[in-house]
C-alpha cells in the first residue's frame, strides 16, 4: 500500500498529513512490528491496520484528501484481508468490513 498512487501519506516518512493522534501509530510501525512478530495473530494485525486508518477519517475532515484516501484504502485493505480471516476459526472471526462506513 506504501508504493501505490496514495501510498505517500502511510508511512512514518511523511509526517505533515497527520494530525496529532492520542495513539501514534502509522503503516511503517504496524511493518516494524510485524517483523517483529509482535501480533499475536492476524486479527491484532488488522486492528492496527484499521486503526491507522480509522485515526486518518476521524482526525481529517471529510473535505481532505487524507480522509477520502483513507477510507479507499480502508476498503481496500478489508477485500485483501477477508481471505486470511475466512481461514481463521470461526470463533476467531471478526466482522469489520462494516468499519468502512464507520465515521461516514
């Protein structure tokens, strides 16, 4: 997601496009702790992943653009990651595609 057309605003790099969050937290740290192995499992990986772009909708108003690309890549990282969550046990299994329209 980094590397895509709004990957710039993702990573631990680009500072400017956040506003101050009462939990930092940005891709390149959820990448750090993963090659870490500091998830337990793949649904606190992809609580942090939605996290960062929960924090991106809530703390930028509607009218930026840091908001629009976060809910596109919110949306986008929940169609990649319901595979590995269909693989889970089912008492494992969260539902969070709906997360996506949270704050609309």
């Amino acid at each position: 997601m980094k590397t895509g057309q709004y990957g710039w605003g993702w990573h631990s790099e680009n500072k400017s496009t956040f506003t101050d969050k009462p939990i930092l937290l940005d891709l390149g740290l959820v990448k750090l702790n993963l090659s870490k192995n500091m998830y337990s499992s793949p649904l606190d990986f992809a609580s942090d992943v939605r996290l960062v772009f929960e924090n991106a909708r809530l703390y930028n108003p509607k009218t930026d653009e840091v908001h629009g690309m976060a809910h596109q890549l919110l949306f986008y990282f929940e169609m990649l990651f319901r595979p590995i969550q269909a693989k889970l046990p089912t008492n494992q299994r969260v539902n969070e595609f709906s997360a996506v329209y949270e704050f609309d």
